[in-house]
C-alpha cells in the first residue's frame, strides 16, 4: 500500500511540470496531440497549457519476426534511391522501403519534430523516417553529408524514439574512417546475420558503378532536356532508364540498362539555338542535387530552355573527389580548406566562368555556414570574370512563388546580356 501511495504522489507530481517537447521517456509524446501517433499507439498527453494531464493507453506494438526479412529504408536524395535499392536488395540481402515522391506533408513532419536551429536538410530527412517507419521499416540508412550532417543521424535516431518509433538505425557516419571488417559486422548485426561477404563486396562494386551510370545519364539530361524536339519526350525516357535501372541485379544488367538509356537519350531530336545559354549549378551537398530540397530547380531552369551542368554529384563528391587537386585548381581565390563542398563549389564556379558560361546558381540551405563562407569568394569570381552568380537560399518555409519570380528575372537579365555581346 505504501508502494502504491508514493508511486501516485510521483506521478501526480510528474504531471504538475510541463514535459519537454521531445520527451525523455520513450512512452511519453509530444504535448499536442497527433493522430498519427496515437494510431501507433503512443501514449500522447492531452489537457490545457496548464490543466491535468492524461496519458491514453498506449497500444501493444508488434515485435519484428527476426526469421522474416528486414525491412530497410533509406531518406529521399534526387535519383539515388535506385542505387539505394540495389545496395539493399543484392548486398545486405534484405527488403527496401520504397518511399513515395515526398509531399508537403513531409517536410510539415520533420519540421514539427525538430529544432528550429537544425537546417533544411535535417527537416527533410526526419520527415522521410517518418515515412519510412508509417510503411514498416525495420531499419534506416543514415550516411549524412560531411557537414555537420554527420551527426545528425544519432539526433534524428533519438527523437524518432522519443516518438515511440522501434527501429534500429544503421549510421554509417559512425563508421567512417574504420576498417572493412566494422562495416560488415555492424551491417550483420543490424541488418542480416547470413549475408554473404564475397557476394556483397562483388554488388558493393557494382552499386558504384550504377551511381557513376547514374550521374552520367543525368549530366545528359541536363545539358540536353531544355531543347526537346517533343514536349516531354526526355522526361519519358528518363523514367524508362530509371525503371530499367530498379530491375538491375547484376553489373550486366547495370551495364545494358545504361547502354540502351543512354541510345534512347542521344536517338531524341533536339532543337539547339546557336547559342544557347549555359548555366551552372553549385551549392551544398544536399540542397544543390535533391529536387525535393530544391523545388525543382532544374526542371524549372530546363523549362525555360537553357543547358545546365552541375558538377556536384555522388561520383565526383564520394567516388573521385580529390581535395588536393580541387584545391589547386583554385589557389588564386583559397588558400585553406574551408570544408564539406565548399573547395567544389567555388572549383566549379570557377570552370563554368573559365569556359564562358553565361551565370552559376548557388544553392544552400539556410544557415549554412561553409556555404555561407563560399559567397564571398564566388562574389569575386563573379567581379573577376563578369560571369552573373544568383545566391538561393532554402528553409522549410520558401515557396515556389518567390523562387520562379528570381529564375525568371535571373533568366531575362542572362538573355539581354548575351543578347549585346553579339
């Protein structure tokens, strides 16, 4: 009886302070309620600012059949969710989550649970969890930027528990910089106790090989989509590659699903001005690539009818990246490195002013401080060589209003520019 006494005054005590947002205890959610989580049986506590609080009864949640699959799942970035698949599918012999396109209501998730001190990307990514989690993921992928986005899988790892969410999360960012055998013992443990080494090294190359075939169908698209002969046509045939690409199993069939997209691409009519305008993309690593992150920029600007090039990407960020010689390449503008993508942000800058293209847009997410460091340098690339530099800045927030009135004006100012150098 005593026990029974004191642990009521405990708990009436408890419920006389205000819980944290994300609360320490598991079974504990946020302050408001959400249907969402009461869906997943999460015990949500209700009542005025300052009224009684009441916990609802928190359902029974299923355990994961550990003779079933795994279910894996990784965060949405641009294209790379079909090297994502294959990795998950021919290397850790495991199921993927396939996310659907992501929607308003995935960046409204990852922002409501986050701080509003984290950047975009985190708010995109959490959200994708979340997703991830609502379809039956058993495990999430995180292997971040090399920002401070490094660190943020042990924080998203957190606030998804906090939200009552039972996963097991496998961070490769914890592993960088440790040898081979760590890779795999944490991919066994966490994923798949009976994968086969000698058979995930062999797909582990070939997965590289789908990104470097990845990357290089999409620089095509991208210096070609903005004169298509036929609307739509190389939008179809993008989606045609990339479904071929999914059904991959194998490095042959990597290798003939790039050969007969890439035939498919170069067999469409074009109709190419002479003299097109060309503009380059840079920013930072994730914003600059991920159209969910960027409105779709590059959809927008091929609309409009010019050639674009970005040079960041995963094949020359992950696989060829070569710090030392990005560097040199920009000796008279840098004398240190400033971190993450910035040495690539201003080499690629620098290039497109070099070969005459006729502006650069710098996208990053708001508060990106090696980005941030970067304007300074891309403003005296921009004075040094007379090429134009359009600065976009991303939040939760920003609207596809605002970001076309800038493209189009940016867009007009680059044609009557080019239009007097005649």
């Amino acid at each position: 009886m005593a026990r029974d006494d004191a642990e009521d005054a405990r708990r009436s005590a408890g419920n006389r302070s205000e819980p944290s947002r994300f609360a320490a205890r598991r079974d504990i959610g946020p302050l408001h309620t959400d249907r969402g989580q009461e869906a997943r049986g999460v015990r949500v506590v209700v009542g005025g600012e300052r009224g009684p609080f009441k916990l609802l009864p928190q359902k029974k949640r299923t355990k994961r059949d550990r003779h079933a699959r795994t279910r894996v799942a990784f965060f949405r970035y641009s294209y790379y969710d079909i090297a994502f698949k294959f990795f998950v599918e021919q290397v850790l012999d495991a199921d993927f989550v396939t996310l659907p396109p992501a929607t308003k209501r995935t960046i409204e998730l990852g922002s409501r649970h986050s701080s509003d001190f984290v950047c975009a990307p985190f708010k995109h990514i959490l959200g994708d969890y979340i997703e991830a989690l609502e379809l039956g993921a058993d495990v999430l992928v995180q292997f971040a930027g090399p920002c401070r986005l490094g660190y943020y899988g042990e924080l998203q790892q957190s606030i998804l528990r906090d939200l009552g969410y039972e996963f097991d999360m496998l961070n490769f960012a914890m592993l960088t910089g440790k040898p081979l055998t760590e890779y795999i013992s944490t991919c066994k443990k966490k994923v798949n106790p009976d994968v086969s080494v000698p058979h995930g090294a062999r797909n582990m190359l070939a997965v590289f090989k789908m990104i470097e075939n990845l990357d290089e169908a999409n620089d095509y698209y991208l210096a070609n989509a903005g004169f298509e002969a036929v609307p739509g046509s190389f939008d179809r045939a993008r989606a045609a590659y990339f479904d071929a690409m999914r059904l991959a199993a194998c490095e042959r069939d990597i290798a003939e699903a790039h050969r007969a997209g890439m035939e498919a691409y170069r067999a469409l009519p074009t109709n190419r001005p002479g003299r097109v305008l060309r503009v380059g993309i840079v920013g930072e690593y994730f914003t600059a690539a991920d159209p969910s992150s960027n409105l779709d920029l590059e959809r927008k600007l091929l609309g409009m009818g010019v050639e674009l090039h970005r040079m960041l990407n995963m094949t020359n960020r992950n696989l060829r990246y070569n710090e030392k010689n990005l560097r040199a390449s920009i000796s008279d503008y840098v004398t240190y490195d400033m971190g993450p993508t910035s040495s690539m942000t201003i080499a690629a800058a620098l290039k497109y002013a070099q070969e005459g293209f006729d502006g650069v847009v710098h996208l990053k997410s708001a508060g990106c401080t090696p980005e941030v460091d970067c304007m300074p340098v891309l403003q005296r690339i921009s004075r040094n060589t007379g090429m134009p530099v359009l600065y976009l800045s991303y939040d939760s927030q920003t609207s596809d209003t605002g970001l076309d009135t800038r493209l189009e004006a940016f867009y007009d100012m680059l044609a009557m520019k080019k239009e007097r150098t005649r």
